[in-house]
C-alpha cells in the first residue's frame, strides 16, 4: 500500500471534484471499502459554489506537491476548474469521468509518478465498466441470445 512508500517519494494527493454531494459518496466509499488514509483523497463539491470560490477551495485543497483532479465530467464547473488549477501539467493532472475502481486503485498506488499512476487509473477505470450481457458488442448492436 501507498503509506509502506519511502520517505522521500512524495504521494500524490487526489481531489474528488463533482457536482452535488457525489464526491462525498465516492470518497466514503473508498474509505469503507480499502480503509484508505483519510489524507488520500478530499471531496470537493461545486454546490453553492460561485466559479471563483470553488476555483479558490480546489487551489487550496491541492497544495503543494504532486496532485490528481477526478472529476465526474469533461465539462462544466468542476472540469474548467480543475483544467485551470493544473496549469501545471508535471505536477499537476486531471482525470475525467472518475468511478470507484479507479480511485480503489489510486489509494494503494499512490507513490507512482503521475504520469504512470495517470495510465494505470484510466486503464482500470475502463476495465471496470462492464454489461451483463456478454455478447454485447460496439454500437449497441446485439447478438441473438441462441436456444
């Protein structure tokens, strides 16, 4: 696990940037689920929130060092806030479309470089998107179910 890191690589911090009270849901869950550090990742919600207090609180919350911004959509309020506070693309990167395997993932990997700690989450993320149908294929087409 992440904590079991040497002293001198520093773990990156993830975010949770949503909309409404999803980021508070996610980040329990992770909690719960891996009994990860409560300093892996911070829920940070856009509701109430102007553009510049939120841009502010996301500012403050990511600090100094290496961070991760997941947030639920590629557009919006959290997205452009999170694309503005990691202007600084070697310290800094966000993730969009976040779920729960990708951030079950991130907490135990937190001491990677972002740049393979960043492939590693979108690949699992993928992954975990799944149908129960198994022969589902692209473009919503299906197999006839044989028998």
């Amino acid at each position: 696990m992440s904590d079991s890191a040497p002293p001198d690589v520093p773990l990156v911090k993830g975010i949770v940037l949503t909309h409404g009270s999803m980021c508070h849901g996610l980040v329990d869950a992770v909690q719960k689920i891996a009994g990860s550090p409560e300093d892996a990742l911070h829920p940070v919600s856009n509701e109430g929130q102007s553009p510049e207090a939120l841009l502010k609180e996301v500012a403050r919350v990511v600090g100094e060092g290496p961070a991760l911004i997941f947030t639920d959509l590629q557009t919006g309020s959290c997205a452009l806030t999170a694309r503005f506070v990691c202007r600084d693309p070697g310290n800094r990167e966000v993730i969009f479309g976040v779920n729960l395997p990708m951030l079950l993932d991130f907490v135990f990997h937190r001491e990677l470089p972002l740049d393979e700690l960043v492939e590693r989450l979108l690949a699992q993320g993928r992954s975990a998107i799944r149908s129960t149908e198994p022969n589902r294929v692209s473009g919503g087409n299906r197999t006839p179910a044989s028998g």
